[in-house]
C-alpha cells in the first residue's frame, strides 16, 4: 500500500530503537542527512559555530555548512582519529552551539568529558556514529549518549539499505521535532499545517522492509 514513508518505516524504526535501547528513532535518506536534520532540529543555522574533529568523514563539516553554520576543527588524538576533548574549550566562542564528536570505526570519543564540556558552556552534543553502529563504551551504545545520535545505513554499514540514515533521541519533544523536520514542517501532508521549518527527507517502505530484515538477522545472533 505504501511505496513512500508508511507502517514498515515506523516498525523499522522501532526496532531500531529496541535494539539501541532509546526511546525514539527517525529514519531518513543518509547519515549525511541525519546530522542535517538534527541541526535544523535544534535551530542551529547562520551565525553559529559547530566543533567538529580534524580527522572524520567530510559529512560531519558538510552538515554544519549545509545549514551555514561554521565549522570550528579541533585536532584529534595523536594515537586515535578521534576528537581530543582536551582541545575542544580553546575553540568554544559566544557564537558556538554544538560539539559533534565522530565515533569513528567503533573508536568511541570520551562522550563523558565533552558532555561535561558542553554543561559548562551550555552548548549542545550532537553524536556522528555513523561508522559506529552497535558499537558500545562502558555507558552502553556509542550515539546514544547525547541530546541527539546519528547514524548511516550506507552501503559499507552493519545494517544497510543501500543509502540511508537514522536520528535517535531519548527526549520526546526533540522527537516530534525530528519528525517535523523530515516532513517539511507538517505533522501532516493531507492536513498541511506548517508548524517549523523542514524538507523533505522521509523514507521508504521499501528501503525499511530491507532494513528489517537485516535487524532480525542481529536479533538471532544476540539471543
């Protein structure tokens, strides 16, 4: 009955969420796409600064430029490709809104530290695991530590659609943000009411039922 965003992506994204142990999950067209909308979620555009590390994949910079914040590199560790969170107040202005640390190739950052970095100056952590999926530190798993986690369903992934990407969040109401976000700022596109600002990255039904099976193939494996 769906060939667009329908019940199979709203179970996908359910079992997403179980396997993660968060509450919430949004599915969208990329990872790439996942950051963007995490940052339009929490209303960071113009005039902002994101800190992001060195050594990443270019998406994480491309998203905060994509909604024309500017990106503020810090170094990361001499002995892994991940942020030293040791760096990261010399780069903290009056204009700085988010941290996104990249756990990258399930090489966690020290989340713990730069979430008592970001309480300090009152800024936000926006997670990239996008090449950390499933991966965990001794707080449980990597992207779901933070205000908002992102995740890839690339071709490379653990769990792969072919392109795709999910945004998790404990907190209900950056929920319904998300999901306003991903559908042009409506909750409904039969009942258009524009509630904030949005574009459309909704995903398929196609893509999730593919996405579902694959999950089930983890499930069986962690039982």
């Amino acid at each position: 009955k769906h060939l667009s965003s329908g019940p199979i992506v709203v179970e996908f994204e359910n079992q997403f969420a179980n396997l993660l142990n968060v509450n919430h999950a949004v599915s969208c067209p990329s990872g790439s796409m996942a950051l963007v909308m995490s940052m339009i979620a929490h209303d960071i555009g113009p005039g902002d600064e994101v800190i992001v590390p060195c050594n990443t994949w270019i998406a994480t910079a491309h998203a905060a430029m994509l909604v024309g914040a500017k990106v503020k590199l810090v170094d990361v560790l001499s002995d892994r490709p991940i942020i030293d969170h040791e760096k990261i107040a010399e780069k903290i202005t009056s204009r700085t809104r988010a941290i996104i640390p990249v756990h990258l190739n399930g090489r966690a950052a020290n989340t713990k530290e730069i979430k008592k970095i970001a309480s300090k100056y009152n800024i936000l952590v926006i997670e990239d695991a996008c090449q950390a999926m499933f991966s965990k530190n001794e707080y449980g798993f990597l992207g779901t530590q933070s205000i908002t986690g992102c995740f890839s369903l690339g071709v490379t992934k653990l769990i792969t659609t072919g392109q795709g990407g999910m945004v998790v969040t404990n907190d209900k109401e950056m929920y319904n943000k998300l999901l306003l976000v991903r559908n042009n700022g409506m909750e409904s596109i039969l009942t258009p009411k524009y509630e904030r600002f949005g574009v459309n990255f909704k995903f398929t039904d196609i893509l999730a039922a593919v996405g579902i099976a694959q999950l089930n193939i983890i499930k069986d494996h962690a039982k």
